[in-house]
C-alpha cells in the first residue's frame, strides 16, 4: 500500500506531466518551506521579540520586516539549489570546496546547531513549567520525549512531518491572532515603526542583531536544499521551472506567515509592556505580566504558542543537524543520538544557573555571527554556471542577496566591535553625513536615524530603553 508520501509523489509527478490541474494539486507542493519557516519563529524570536518591544515599543519592526525580506530571498535561493543540482548546500559545499574550508564550514554549523537547540529546547521547557507550574527541568524532560516521539515519523516519509509541522505553526499563529486582538495594538505606530529605520541606542543594536540571528536562521538555509533535492522526480529543465515557480510561491506565503508572527509578537509586548513595564526582558516576566494587564486568556494565549514553537522548532533544528554532518562529512548518526548530543547545552546551562531568557537572546547573537558561512556559501554556488546551469541566478537576484549578506557581516562587525569596546572609524564618518542630511526631506536620513544615534549613546548622551 502506498505512503502518504508516495502518493504526495505521484501527484507531483501528475501535476509537471500536466495531468493534474487545481488548487487542490498545488497544496501538493506545499511542504518544504512550512517547515523550514519554523525556524523564523521558534523561542529565540520570542526572547528577542519581547525585549525588542517591551524596551522601543514599535521602532524595532522595521528590522522584523528587513530580517523577514532577507530570510525570503535566501530560503528561495536554497530551494532552488536542491532543486537543480539534487543536492542539499552542505553535500555542494563538500564536493566544491577544499578540505580544510569544509571541515571549518562543518564545525560553524555545528556551533549554530547547539545555540539553536539551546533556544528550541529552553524554550519548550519554559512554556511547559510556566504553563503547568513544573520545576524547569521537568520541562526539559518532556520536551526531549515529545520532540524525540515526533522525529519517529520521519521513517514513514517526508509528508507526515510536513502536515505534523503545518499543524505546529497553525497553532503558533492561531494563538498570536488572539494575542493582537487582545492588546490595545497601536496600528499607526506599528505602521511607522515599520517603515522608518530607527536604532534609538547601542542595546537596540544589540537587540537588532539578535532579531536578525533569530529570523535569518543557519540550519534552515541548509535545510530547505536538502527537502527540496528529491521531493519531486525531475525529469528535464521543464520540469526544474514548474517547481521553482511553486517553490517561490510556498516560500514568499510561508515566510510572510512567519514574518507576521514575529511583527505581532513584537507588536504585543510594546502594547502591554512598554508603557510602565519597558523592563520586562524575560519570558518568565512577561507570562507573570500579561495576566493582570491583558488577562489570563492572553498569557495561556502566550505559553501555548511558546511551547509548539519549542518543541516544532527543536524537531526541525535535529532534521537540520542530521542533513548538515551527513551532508558534510558523509556520516549519519542515529536520530535519538543527535538528539542527546544537542539537548547537552541546555541541560548545562539549567545546571549552571544561567538566566534562560539571557541564554536564548545570546543564542540568537551566536545564531548571527555563524549566519554569513551558510549564506555566502549558498550566494557563491548560486552565482556558479557549473553548478546551477541555466538556472543561475541573474544579476539583480545577485546584487540583492549580496546586499542582504553585506547587511548581516555589517551588523556583526559593529556588534563584535561594541563588544570589545573597539572604536568604528564609518560611524564618525556616518554622523557627519547625516548632519548634512538632517535639514532633508527626508527628516535627518537613514544614516541619522541608524548611526547618529548610536554614537551619542556610547557617549552617554542617550537615556536607557523605555525612558
């Protein structure tokens, strides 16, 4: 008797023959980029998200929606690598580059593997005890069984865990509905926030980069090549083209799925916190928060879509993990191996009596200094006739994804730099520009509103998010 996943198969096929037609034909295809979006709201986002509008309120959407942009593009990019070469980017990156740069290409993604689990699994674990008042680490416990029970169902094909997936971020998303019709959402300034850039001081920066590393996610750019790279039998260039098409689409209504959940988390902490609550920086806080000033409704709301995004998350950061070292090593692990192997980060930092909502926004910071490896990586193989052929990436897609990953290595450049305290020379430079631009229609300029302002407040000339 035939799978899901083999009928899902012969209905693909059925469809690029030109034998099935309808938009009941087209959800066929739908599958890889809904499990890929996961990643773009799993509880690292949470973390950020609420720090990101319990501190600026509104102005930080502006980064939700670039970040949302840029994750578009780059998973599309990585659809269409597994598509044409019936490979994943680790197996192409394996069989392109030297040794020496894939061993180090592997021990990165291993990295951003551990921080993203440690966000996936934390956050799972602290919905579960918040929600059922359980000591943290029986959280964690059940988690891992959870998350362990649903990666079964990878042995019976690629579909069931689609659908299992699709129902997660049904959830997710269901419950942030809720959320923002709940909250007093003041939809002019989110509107605003949306479309003016704006980094108000050096922690905004921070938070930025956190944003950027929770939304544009390492594993899930290896990932989407690898379910995408023998989904669908391809039989000549024809073919290829039809999925692409349908593949973009998946990608631009999955992401933008996404890209909502993240604006109306960011949206619902700067509605109930940020006036009189500009603090609040913890999940743990924000649970405890939301029930006198939106009601119980709005915090069990807030938990429910906390834990399916933990343990959906987690399920889907193992898949990428497995795919990574296979792709790059040519080595397989058993799935309940891998499992343990990245559950041991979080479990050392519950040991270690680290603040959990502070590990989830540096796991997102870890998360953005490992992003550049996968991206350019992904950028340079697109770009290459020998490895895409006809399907090449033309010069504008070039020219936006090398701006997407110039904005990600600028964005940790100034991160590292404020870290250790090292001065930027562009930032003078940048300042003096935006002086000029400040009498501009455009009221001070992009560069005013991103680097005057972050200046001053390394000069302490700034107030303190929320002030």
């Amino acid at each position: 008797m035939p799978t899901l996943s083999d009928r899902t198969q012969t209905g693909i096929s059925a469809v690029l023959r030109g034998d099935a037609r309808g938009w009941r034909s087209r959800l066929l295809f739908a599958g890889p980029a809904i499990i890929a979006s996961i990643a773009y709201m799993d509880p690292g986002n949470y973390a950020t998200n609420i720090q990101a509008g319990a501190g600026y309120g509104y102005k930080l959407l502006w980064i939700v929606l670039l970040a949302n942009l840029i994750a578009m593009l780059f998973q599309a990019l990585s659809a269409r690598l597994g598509i044409v070469t019936g490979k994943n980017l680790a197996e192409i990156s394996r069989d392109h580059l030297p040794r020496t740069l894939v061993w180090v290409m592997w021990a990165i993604s291993e990295v951003a593997a551990m921080a993203t689990d440690l966000a996936e699994f934390l956050g799972g674990a602290i919905g579960l005890a918040l929600l059922f008042d359980l000591p943290l680490i029986v959280g964690m416990a059940i988690t891992a069984i959870v998350t362990y029970s649903i990666l079964l169902f990878e042995s019976r094909g690629f579909r069931p865990m689609e659908l299992i997936i699709a129902a997660f971020v049904g959830v997710i998303g269901l419950c942030y509905l809720a959320e923002v019709l709940i909250a007093p959402v003041d939809w002019a300034a989110a509107g605003i926030g949306m479309m003016t850039p704006a980094l108000p001081d050096s922690m905004a920066l921070t938070i930025a980069v956190g944003i950027i590393g929770a939304t544009v996610m390492p594993h899930a750019i290896y990932l989407h090549s690898g379910l995408t790279q023998s989904r669908a039998v391809v039989r000549h260039d024809a073919d290829r083209r039809k999925l692409l098409r349908f593949s973009n689409i998946e990608v631009v209504l999955a992401l933008a799925v996404a890209g909502m959940i993240n604006m109306a988390m960011v949206m619902m902490a700067a509605s109930a916190f940020h006036q009189g609550h500009a603090d609040v920086a913890e999940i743990e806080t924000a649970y405890h928060t939301l029930t006198p000033l939106l009601g119980a409704a709005a915090a069990v709301f807030f938990l429910t879509s906390l834990i399916a995004s933990g343990i959906s998350s987690s399920v889907v950061g193992t898949m990428a993990g497995q795919m990574i070292m296979q792709g790059f090593l040519h080595f397989h692990v058993p799935i309940w191996l891998r499992r343990l192997v990245t559950m041991v980060p979080a479990f050392a930092v519950v040991a270690a009596g680290v603040n959990a909502t502070q590990a989830l926004v540096m796991s997102q910071v870890v998360l953005s200094i490992a992003l550049p490896v996968p991206m350019l990586a992904l950028l340079y193989f697109s770009s290459r006739s020998d490895v895409m052929g006809a399907f090449r990436i033309n010069r504008l897609l070039r020219i936006l994804a090398t701006l997407g990953a110039c904005m990600v290595l600028g964005l940790n450049f100034v991160l590292l730099a404020d870290t250790f305290g090292r001065p930027i020379p562009f930032l003078d430079w940048a300042s003096a520009l935006a002086a000029d631009l400040r009498g501009s229609p455009l009221g001070g300029g992009v560069g005013f509103l991103l680097f005057r302002p972050w200046r001053a407040a390394q000069r302490g000339a700034l107030p303190e998010a929320g002030q």
